[in-house]
C-alpha cells in the first residue's frame, strides 16, 4: 500500500459511482443551478481583463519556474520561516504529518482545535487522526461545518456543500445546532452558525490551517477567504499550526500579484475575495504566539517526476474546472471518490494515489477540454488524462497477467491496429461489417449492440453500415472517368 | 490547389456521402482532389484511450501516405485535432527523429474542411442553397483543440434559403468522446440528453456540425425519440446548390 492511500476510498469505479449519483434528482438540480451561476459571475469578471491571457501564461511561467527549483525555494522558506520565529516540519506522507500535528496539539494539553478550510487538511485526513487522539477538530468554514455536521465528505473543492440547498441546511442546523426555530433564509442560517462558532473561536487555544500561498523571500504565509472566519482562527488562538503541500510556495512578493489576480476571478468569480491574510512567524502580543509550518510532501515529489503530469501540481485550487465540466455538473464530486473531485481530481488523485488504485478517474471525462480552456494557470488537463489514460493500460498489459493481457478492450485494441495498419485487412474489416450485420439491423438501424457497444445502443441507435464505401465509390468514379477519357 | 483529402476510417465506412460532398465541393470550387487509398485511421481512438503503443503504427502509415500531398483536407474537425495537435507527442513517444522531422513537416499542411475554406483560401460564400431551419452545434474538438472560431457560421450564414438558428448552449459538450460515450454511458446520456432538448428548443429540423461521431451520437438519439430533427454534417450543406 502506497504512504498516501488515505487519500480516498476509489470503490466503486467513478462509471458505477456516477451511475448512482446521476439517479439523484436533487443533486442534478442543486448541481447545475449551482455551477451554471458561478460559470456565468467568472465570465464576466475575467471578461474584464484585457491582458487575461497574458496573466494565465504569467502564472504557468511563474508556476513552472518555481517548481523547478522547488529544492531552493522550500529551504528558502524553511529559513525565512525560522528567522520570523516559526517552527518548520517536513512531511513525508499524511501519517507523519498528522503525527507531528497531534503533538503539537498535545504539548499544548488542548482537548479541541478550530480549523480553516484547507483541501490540504482533508487530503490527510487530519480531523479522524485528531479524533483518534482524543482531539475534537471544530470546522469553521460554513460550508465546511455544514459537511461536518452532516457527516460527509466535500463535494467540490471551493464549495463543499454545493450539492445542498437551503432547506436541506436549514434541515441539518435544526438537528445538529440545537436550534428551534430557524428559516431557511440565507441571512437566517449564516446567524445561527455565527452564534455557534463565535464561542468557539474566543475559547480555543489551537487554531489549524491550510495555506494558498507561501512566500520564500520572507517566509509569509496567506490565506484567502469570502466569510473573514479564517482570519477569527488567524488571530484569536495562541498557537497556529499551518498544513502546506510543497508545491504552494511562490520565490517573492511580486509573483503574488498575479495570483491574486487569477485565483478569486476563476473561483468564486469576483474581482476580489473579501478577505486576504497574511501572516509572517509571530509577532510579540499580537495574534498567536506560537507559529508551526507543516510542509507536506504526500506524493508531490512523484508527481514532479513525471514530464507530462507535473503541471498539475500548478494548481491554486481555484475549481473553475469543476464549475465548467459538463461531467462533474452531472456527477457532483463524490462519485470522484477523492477531496479532489472534479477535472483536476481526475488528474491529482491517480498520481497522489498511483494510477493503478484509480484507474477509472483518468476516463471520467469527455475530453471536451473546456477546463483547459479556463485553467488560471493553463493546466491542459485533456493532455495529463490522455498520459494517465496511456498509464493505466501500460500497467494493464504490463503487469495485469494474463487477465490483463486478454481483456476484451486491450484485444480489440491490439486487433483494430493491426487491421488499421494494412489496407487490405481495412477494406476487409469493412465488408466483413456491412455483410455481417444484418442480423442487427432493422428498417437501416441498429437498435440493440452486445457486449462492451450495448452503452451506446442504450439510449441511440445507430445507422446501419452503408453498402457502399467511400473508397467503393471513388474507385467506381475513377473508373468511369477512365473510361471516358479512352 | 491540389487537395488530398484525408477522409477518415468513420466517414468511409459510416458516412460516405459526406465524403462524396466533400469531393464535389471542391472541385466546384475549382480544386482537385486526390484521394490516397492507402490511407486507413489517424489512431484518435487509440490515442485517447490510452493506446499509444498501438496508434504509433498508425502515425508512419498516415506519413507515409500524405508526406508527398501539397495540402491534407479532412471533414473531420477531431481526426485534424488528432493529426496536428498530438502527433507531434506520438512522433516524440516513438523516438524516431525521421518520425518527428516528417509529422513536423507535414502537420502545418492538414486542416479540417471549414478553416480550409474560410482561413485557407478566404472563401465565405460558396453558392450554397439549403432552404431548411438549421442549428448548428460547435463540437469541442473543432473549438477547443483546432479553434476553428466561427469559420462554420460564417460559412452557413453564406448559404441561400438557410434559416439558421441559434443553438442554446452550444459550447457544452454532446457527451460523445469517443470511447467515453461507451466506458461512462451514463454520465454521456445525462449530457447527451441536455443536448437534445436544446436542440429541440430551436425547432429547427437539421442540427449540423463539423463532426460525424458527434452528430451520429446526438442524430442516434433523436432518431431514437423519433424527435423529427436530422443531423447533417456542414460539407453536406455547403455541397448543396440550387436545381
């Protein structure tokens, strides 16, 4: 089992999972109004920027530069960190990190932590290790607290409970909170998780973060939020533990402008998100009073191994891509199986994950290539799911055995290249098809495929195979033209 | 111009009318055409499901075949996607530098049939005559591997008698992708069904398309609820003239 496993739980494959979360109605409806609203505000924020596509190509440039000396900028950041009067913990997979976090929790005797969301947080794990420590994790993004309390895993990576709506809220806050009477007014239930969590802000001792950015010139951490919740835990708690994949970090100051540029236009759709902290060590009576960064590898350092894959580590978790795929609007995130759903889930996770334990996520997807195209950071996402796919069945023929090498899609696969390699056999294949399919067809259409073609026949029919060829025809036209000319 | 069309395995064997419609097109346009026979399948199947062992093979044979052509025209706006945006990785893959100098040289002369007309030679208007209601659907391939812009449109604005209607939409995939369309047939139907009722919507009678596998995806479903909307592919319209 690979270090990072924890992860997610890839059963059952995303098709059979999808099947499932398709029959929901509900879902449909929340998804679709959710993600064509949130499509719409980001067209026309980024519709008005000009130089649009010169800050996605700043961004990949900046992106890919730093994580190719990714080695000097961590042990920048390490240093600029400690001089800021920081502690810096390396580690390697989730358990470690959830280890060195538990500790720290520890030392400090605190029995609760309050939480910011953080993608990063949940791909460890890190709330069922504290759980098991005897430490209660309290999670203070609204949407992250409305999952919370449901009990169940995040949808979509900006917008964990996009696949509610109100009354469904209303409904969960009226169980769980202890609240009475309550409406399902927007205004209504944000008071009623306010009046739960302002208590636990001003009591908690131990505050637990994740980070958008970390600058290495000065060892600056920050954070952007819409609801300031963030900043109550950035502030009000004595101790800060901060979660960080390795590949968050940006050299200076300067690069940051392009990013919060990109990030709050491609995600929530504004021009700007209401709030930005940043936070440097500790600073002497004012906000916490300890600092920790957690830099965290978990599969990182493979996925920058890879040529091809590598770019997607230049994700900024923006969730433009989930918002326009026309393949997570149907789904909704869960039937990803990962906390990272979504086009960019179907390329992160088998890497995090190695391709072999999610084999299924790299064909989730029409290769529409519409994520691509609004990528702040021009992840060509179609481009990484073709490599995983190609990676997948290499795995398949390579080391599935005999299974592998005899499973029914690999040999028909095997057969139509040898077959597309000689005309001969092609324009063989070709009459074998328009004698053979007779049985089929009816009134020139085929209704009902067996085998792996019965998807398709489903829901289409299919016309029948014309007699007559293109090639057929053309030889026929030369002919005559031949003749005529003699 | 000497054209060597590039028909594709689909067209050949499943609609061999766009093909003749190609053919007839351009010579109406004063062109001639060449068709190689030895050509078979660009390998897009193979490539984008992960094949790429297989497709290499499949990138030689079509080299060898068009190396020599002055210009390659395909009505097929994802087998050019195919040919000029991912042979060159294939090419590379192979690590045959012969391999890689040919695909370099010869991608730059491939396009699909409407950037040919509209890019290419700067023909909008090609006498075309369809006097039905049509809708016109812009497959992903040809938007956002290709960018063919509205080369398409402009081509069908052009056409007499046309009562062209917009598609509600239109840049949301049909939920064909190739094997997708079998591997996820859910999730493809769920698409494939917000598809047709836009389609639909426009009461149009033809839905068109730069995309045989995309329209025979949407055309197999409407003619499954017997919708009473036909697909056609674009070169069949612009082939089409008066008399």
């Amino acid at each position: 089992m690979r270090p990072n496993s924890v992860v997610i739980e890839l059963t059952p494959k995303f098709e059979k999972a999808a099947k499932q979360a398709l029959e929901n109605t509900q879902l449909r409806r929340n998804m679709g109004k959710a993600t064509q609203t949130i499509r719409a505000k980001r067209a026309a924020v980024v519709g008005e920027l000009p130089d649009w596509q010169a800050l996605r190509e700043a961004g990949r440039a900046i992106k890919e530069r730093t994580l190719r000396h990714l080695d000097h900028y961590l042990l920048q950041l390490e240093e600029s960190v400690k001089r800021a009067g920081g502690h810096v913990h390396w580690a390697r997979d989730a358990s470690e990190a959830n280890r060195i976090i538990t500790n720290i929790v520890r030392v400090h005797q605190a029995r609760e932590v309050i939480k910011i969301k953080s993608l990063t947080t949940d791909e460890i794990r890190l709330n069922k290790a504290l759980k098991e420590a005897g430490i209660t994790a309290t999670e203070t993004d609204l949407a992250e607290l409305i999952i919370q309390l449901a009990g169940e895993h995040s949808s979509h990576i900006l917008v964990p409970a996009i696949h509610k709506n109100r009354s469904e809220i209303r409904e969960l806050f009226m169980r769980t909170l202890g609240v009475k009477e309550l409406s399902d007014n927007p205004k209504d239930l944000a008071a009623a998780a306010r009046a739960y969590l302002r208590h636990k802000f001003l009591t908690t001792p131990v505050a637990i973060s994740g980070a958008n950015f970390a600058i290495a010139e000065s060892g600056t951490i920050g954070i952007v939020e819409s609801e300031g919740n963030g900043r109550m835990c950035l502030t009000l708690p004595k101790v800060l533990i901060s979660v960080m994949g390795i590949e968050k970090i940006l050299p200076t100051w300067q690069d940051l402008e392009v990013f919060l540029q990109l990030l709050p236009r491609s995600s929530t759709g504004e021009r700007m998100n209401p709030y930005t902290s940043f936070w440097t060590g500790v600073t002497r009576d004012d906000g916490p009073q300890e600092f920790h960064l957690v830099l965290l590898d978990n599969g990182r350092s493979q996925v920058l191994a890879d040529e091809i894959g590598r770019q997607t580590l230049n994700c900024i978790r923006c969730s433009a891509c989930l918002n326009i795929c026309p393949v997570y609007e149907r789904t909704g995130g869960h039937a990803y199986g990962s906390v990272y759903p979504g086009p960019i889930g179907a390329i992160l996770t088998p890497q995090l994950v190695g391709v072999e334990h999610a084999s299924s996520l790299p064909y989730a997807s029409s290769l529409c290539g519409a994520c691509y195209e609004v990528c702040p950071v021009k992840i060509n996402i179609p481009e990484v799911l073709v490599h995983l796919r190609a990676k997948v069945v290499r795995e398949k023929q390579d080391h599935g055995g005999l299974k592998g090498k005899l499973d029914p899609e690999n040999l028909a696969m095997q057969a139509m290249s040898r077959m597309f390699s000689n005309r001969v056999a092609y324009e063989a294949a070709q009459r074998m098809g328009q004698k053979g399919q007779w049985p089929m067809v009816k009134d020139g259409y085929i209704t009902s495929l067996p085998g792996l073609l019965g998807g398709w026949t489903a829901m289409r029919d299919l016309q029948a195979l014309p007699q007559e060829t293109f090639r057929d025809w053309w030889r026929k036209r030369k002919k005559q033209e031949e003749k005529a000319s003699e | 111009m000497r054209v060597s069309l590039f028909i594709t395995c689909f067209n050949d064997t499943l609609f061999p009318g766009t093909g003749r419609a190609t053919v007839e097109l351009l010579e109406r346009l004063g062109h001639s055409v060449d068709f190689p026979l030895e050509q078979t399948c660009c390998g897009q199947m193979h490539f984008n499901t992960g094949y790429q062992r297989e497709a290499i093979p499949l990138v030689r044979r079509f080299v060898e075949v068009f190396g020599d052509a002055e210009v390659v025209v395909a009505p097929s706006a994802s087998c050019v996607g195919m040919v000029r945006e991912f042979y060159p990785r294939l090419a590379e893959l192979s690590g045959d530098q012969a391999l890689i100098d040919a695909v370099a040289a010869l991608t730059p002369k491939v396009y699909e049939l409407t950037e040919f007309l509209v890019y290419k030679l700067g023909i909008e208007d090609v006498g075309a005559y369809y006097p039905h209601r049509v809708t016109y659907h812009p497959t992903c391939h040809s938007l956002r591997v290709l960018h063919v812009g509205d080369a398409p449109l402009r081509l069908l604005r052009k056409v007499r008698g046309i009562d062209l209607v917009t598609l509600p939409d239109a840049e949301q995939c049909c939920g064909f992708g190739g094997t997708f369309a079998v591997k996820n047939a859910d999730t493809s139907m769920a698409m494939l069904g917000d598809k047709l009722r836009s389609v639909r919507e426009t009461k149009a009678e033809v839905c068109v398309a730069a995309d045989n596998s995309c329209l025979m995806h949407i055309g197999g479903a409407l003619h499954r609820e017997r919708a009473g909307v036909r697909t056609v592919h674009i070169v069949e319209i612009l082939a089409s003239t008066e008399g």
